[in-house]
C-alpha cells in the first residue's frame, strides 16, 4: 500500500516537474510564459486568448497550440543608402527600435519578426529619404532624430499590425567615397586662407610694432631736444645773470673792460688804424710829462 | 506441509518487499536530493544572478559563492557579470592605435557587410577622422538580459548616433583642438538620453509619465554608460599637409610679432640712450656756461676791487697794455688831425712781412693773456 502510495506521490512529482520544464520551452500541457514572451493560444486555429504576463497557465494538448512571440525591443539596421542633400549626395545610415504591442494582430499579418522587419524597412526607407532631401545638411549633421517624427508616422500606419517604431535615428552620414577628394579640395583651400591670414596678419602686426616704436622713439627724442634746449637756455640765462649781477656792480668799468677786450680780438694784421698824434696812447711819446 | 513451506516464502517476499520498499526510499530520496541541487548555483566575484519563477521576474540575487532557489523548474537562475567595465570600439582594431594611413579604409561592422569609415562630418564641410570606445557595464541586469533583442547593436549604433551628432555640430577647429573633453561628454549625455528613453519602453505598455528620471541614475537601463574617450582625432590623411601648413603659419605669425617686438625694443632703447646723451650734453653746457660766468664774474669782480684801490692807475695800465697788443698787430698810420691828405709817416711796414703777434703785456694776468693771444670773445 505504501509503495503505490509512494510510487503515486513520485508519478505525481515527476509529472508536474516535467510538464512545468516543458512549458518552459512551450511543449506540455503547461504553457510557462517568460518575461520576455507574448504567447497567443490558439484552439483548432483560432486564437482564444493572448498571454501578455509571465507566469503558468494551461492549455488541452492536441486541440490547444501555442505561438509565441517576442516582448523585447527588435532592432533593424538599414544599409547605408545615398540620398540627395540639398546639392550634395551623402550616404545615410540609420537605425530603428521597435516593438511588438498587440501580438495577435502581429502574427494576423507577418509570419515572424523577419518579415516584420523586411515590411518595416520598405515602408521607411522613402519617407526617410523624401524627409533628408528636404532638410538643410547642417541639420542633418548636428541632430539625429530629425527623422523622429517619421517613428510616429509609421507607428501610426503600422499601429494596425502591432508594431510600434520606438525610434529612428541616423547613426551616420558620409561622404560617397567618389566625392571626397572635392570635399578634401575644399578642405585645402580653406586651410590655405587661415595660414595665408595668419602669415598676412603677422606681418601686419609686425609693422605695427614697429611703426609704433618709431613714433614712442620720435616723441622721446623731441621731448629730449626740447628739454635739452631749455636747459641750454636755462644755462646762458643763469650765467646772463651772474653776469648781469656782477657786471652791474659798475657798469662803466665794465664797459671799459670788456671794450678793451673787444679791440684785442677784433683788430687784427688786417685792420688799418689810422691814429691821431692827439691819440691817449701817444701822451708819452710827445712828452716825457717830466715838467708836469 | 504446505505450512511449513509457507513461511519461509512468506518470510522471503517480506523481506524482499522490505529490502525494495527500503530501495525505492533511497532512491526516491536520491531523486528528490537530486533535484533539489538543481537549485544550487555559484556566483563569481562580480557577478549577480537574475531569478525566474515560473517564467516571471522574481529577483535579483548579488551575493557571491553558492547560493540555492527552488529547483528547477520552479526557479531558474540567470547569471550576469555587473562588475565587469565592458568595452566597445569604434575605429580601432583590438585596442591599437590606428594609422593614419588606414583612416579611409573600410572596416566590417559586427560581422554584417556594412561597412565603417572613421571619417565623419564637421558643421562647417570639414572631415576628420575620430576612433573612440565606449565603456559601459551592466546596470540593470534585467532588463540587460530581457530588454533588447540585440542590446550590443542597438548600443554600438546609438553611440555612434551620438557622437556623430555632436562633432556635426560642432566646426573642425573645435573638435580638433578645443572641445574634445566637451565632445566625449555631450556625447556621452544624448547616448544616455536615447538609451533612458529606450529603457522607459522596456517590457511596458505605455511610456510612463510620473517624474522625469534623470538618465544619469535611471534604474532601469540596462546599461550604466561610463565614458565615450576620443582615442585619435586628426584632420585625414589627404590633408594633413594643409592643417599642418597651418600650424606652421601660426608660428610664422608668432615669430614675425616676437621679432618685431624685439624691434621695437631695440628702437626704444635706442632712442632713449640718444635722449640721455642730448640731456646730458644740455647738462654740461647748462653747467659750463653757468661755470663760466661765474669764472668771469670772478675774475671781473677781483678787477673790480684792484680797480676801486687804484682806478687811474688800473684804467691806465689796462688801456695801454691793450693798445700795446693791439697797435702791435694792426696796420697803422698816424696823420696828423690838420693834414688835408694823408701822409703816410710810419709806412715802413709796407711791403716787410708782418711781424708774429707780439708777447704778452709784462702786467696781464695769464687769464687775460690767454684771451688775448687767441683773441677769444668772453
């Protein structure tokens, strides 16, 4: 009795323990929904209900199957393609993150996230296109999610099939291998003007450094010239004065002094003097004054 | 007789039931114990371990070493690494520093026939080459693990979504020279933004609208962004001659203003040593002159006293000693007042050569005969 008991409780044991590992992979009676997963049960082909929770749940073997789907944020990369910017050709790249929100109207329209992704990337590629060719390349360049509002267009559109475009954004823009060199070209020339400018510039300044000493020098020489004369002038007007104070002491004398001294330096070998007898010099010559 | 035989059958299924009910116990415990360390699990330093029950989110286990829940399949457990910085890069090939020489070439993106250039575009039509990684860790290991079908892709092309979008903002000079610390952090900031907003959507309906969480510490990304580093940014190769020209024509600037200044300098320098010799000179005849009147007005003034002692004898002296030189140089005649024509009386230097000026006056002072000899006005 025991043992049936026994054998009863290990049936019972191994059974549910093997059901609930299989309902981990979705085999068995027992459907283990992961975090991850939507599953949809289906009864003879038509879907009854949809699991969105994770947990355990059953469905009848046989008439019940399960389809599941995946929960988690789908990521689709698209090949670079060219596409017109303004005048230029550049090659874009982008990327889109979406997700499944209603897994039955999902799989009502694609067999599998493969064929999700093929439709998704059609029905973006030419808004994508059509939206860059209409914008300015700097904005293209300096902002990423300017095809943002494309995501919410498309989610609406596709809204009816489950899927919602979470974000689109340019990874990156290049220049077609075949039009760089124009741009290095461009590239060259520009750097060409900054360094014409920087030389140009130095010289310039160089000048101005200099012209600007010479006009410091000019104005320090003047101002030294000038000054050197005053003090010149300082100089005779303060010996005119002790002169003057000393001379004035008797003018007369002085007069007579200086006039002396002015017929040494002026009569010379080629002065002629014509004297008179009367002359003060000949006071002895005509007299010994002896008798006086 | 049959009796007999009986028991010791009876006794022998008695015992071989009790020896298989005693097996069948052992193995059923053998099973059980054996199932039961299907919940046995070790974590490493660094690792945490995500636990599932029954398909759902149960918890997050971080202690390291063995650890047990609930046998599978009612628990099963999910170990991810946390600790570890994890690194992803963009340009260079396992962790060398790439050439110039190979900055346009194309290299393969995880695998996929795309293709990865290093060059991307300036705000202002420029070109550089950038190579830079990305290092990140686990920060949510949930949603790491449950979240995204290809998290690496959608990180690897979201950076360089970012970072791409910042250095198109930004004009050449800027990224080459001044704002790569600004580059990798803005960069850095949008990466988390997008990621923050990619979180958000994670395993949930709606986008929640609560508070807005700063994506810094948004619990719920996957990833905790640590840095995006620059490792080489340089103009391409093609014109690297022409940015290098250009340094070279800065320094060019620079030398052609030092030189000048150095100049300027020497013109100063020069000016001012000429303004000190005329202010010197200035000085010196300011001082001689001053010097040389006062000579005078001494020598005046001694004359002047020897003179008021003795005035005629003084004047008279002075007066002849004066004529004496003088009359001795000139040509001289002396006519006689009352003649109507002039009679040369002394004419006898005529035609004889001029005598050498005459000696000293016997009574000059040397000052005075100095004067006279050179015949020097005062």
């Amino acid at each position: 009795m025991t043992r049936r008991v026994i054998y009863g409780i290990w049936l019972l044991l191994a059974l549910s323990i093997a059901s609930l590992w299989a309902g981990n992979y979705g085999l068995g009676p027992v459907i283990v929904t992961q975090e991850w997963q939507y599953n949809i049960v289906l009864r003879l082909g038509t879907p009854v209900r949809v699991i969105e929770e994770p947990g355990v749940s059953f469905r009848l073997p046989i008439v019940e199957s399960v389809l599941m789907r995946d929960k988690r944020l789908q990521y689709l990369g698209v090949e670079p393609s060219e596409m017109i910017v303004g005048n230029e050709t550049l090659l874009v790249d982008y990327f889109a993150v979406w997700k499944i929100t209603d897994p039955l109207a999902f799989s009502r329209r694609y067999q599998n996230v493969n064929a999700a992704q093929r439709v998704i990337r059609a029905r973006l590629q030419s808004r994508v296109s059509d939206k860059i060719s209409s914008l300015p390349l700097d904005q293209i360049l300096a902002r990423a999610d300017v095809l943002g509002d494309i995501a919410v267009d498309a989610t609406e559109a596709l809204g009816q099939t489950g899927v919602a475009v979470i974000d689109l954004r340019i990874s990156r823009t290049d220049i077609p291998k075949q039009n760089e060199e124009a741009t290095f070209n461009q590239m060259r020339e520009q750097r060409l003007a900054i360094a014409r400018e920087h030389r140009a510039r130095g010289e310039r300044e160089a000048r101005e450094i200099r012209a600007k000493a010479e006009r410091e020098a000019r104005t320090l020489l003047a101002q030294a010239s000038s000054q050197a004369e005053i003090t010149r002038g300082e100089g005779d007007a303060e010996a005119a004065g002790i002169y003057a104070a000393s001379y004035s002491a008797d003018p007369e004398f002085f007069a007579f002094v200086r006039s002396l001294q002015a017929y040494r330096a002026t009569i010379d070998e080629d002065t002629t003097l014509v004297l008179s007898p009367e002359h003060d010099f000949f006071d002895y010559f005509r007299s010994s004054g002896a008798d006086r | 007789m049959a009796e007999a035989s009986d028991t010791p059958r009876r006794i022998r299924s008695g015992a071989a039931r009790a020896v298989t009910n005693g097996l069948l116990i052992l193995v059923t415990l053998g099973l059980l114990v054996g199932w039961a360390s299907t919940g046995l699990y070790r974590l490493e330093l660094g690792e945490a371990a995500i636990i599932m029950r029954l398909g759902a989110f149960d918890r997050i286990e971080r202690r390291e070493g063995w650890s047990w829940h609930l046998p599978e399949p009612l628990e099963f457990d999910v170990p991810v690494n946390v600790a570890e910085i994890r690194s992803v890069s963009f340009g260079l090939d396992e962790g060398n520093r790439p050439s110039m020489s190979d900055d346009g070439a194309r290299e393969r993106r995880g695998g996929e026939e795309g293709t990865f250039s290093r060059f991307v575009q300036t705000a202002d039509n420029n070109i550089v080459s950038v190579s830079y990684e990305l290092q990140y860790s686990v920060r949510n290991p949930f949603t790491f693990v449950f979240g995204m079908v290809e998290p690496d892709r959608i990180l690897h092309d979201a950076t360089q979504s970012s970072l791409r979008q910042v250095i198109g903002g930004k004009g050449v000079d800027d990224v080459l020279i001044f704002e790569k610390q600004k580059i990798e952090r803005e960069s850095k900031k949008i990466l988390q933004e997008v990621i923050a907003e990619y979180s958000a959507l994670i395993l949930a309906e709606e986008t929640p609208a609560e508070q807005p969480v700063d994506p810094e510490f948004d619990e719920r990304s996957p990833f905790n962004i640590d840095k995006i580093s620059l490792q080489t940014v340089h103009p391409p190769a093609q014109v690297r001659g022409a940015f290098e020209d250009v340094k070279a024509a800065q320094q060019d600037e620079d030398r052609a203003k030092s030189r000048a200044r150095g100049d300027a300098r020497e013109i100063i320098e020069r000016a001012r040593a000429e303004a000190a010799e005329l202010e010197e000179g200035s000085q010196a005849y300011k001082q001689a002159r001053v010097l040389e009147s006062r000579g005078e007005a001494q020598r005046f003034s001694a004359l002047l006293d020897e003179y008021r002692r003795a005035p005629d004898v003084t004047r008279r002296r002075l007066h002849l000693e004066t004529m004496e030189v003088v009359l001795a140089r000139a040509e001289k005649m002396v006519v006689d007042p009352s003649a109507s024509s002039v009679i040369p009386i002394f004419s006898e230097r005529g035609q004889m050569s001029r005598p050498a000026v005459s000696a000293p006056p016997r009574d000059a002072t040397p000052g005075e005969a100095a004067r006279a000899s050179e015949g020097e006005k005062p």
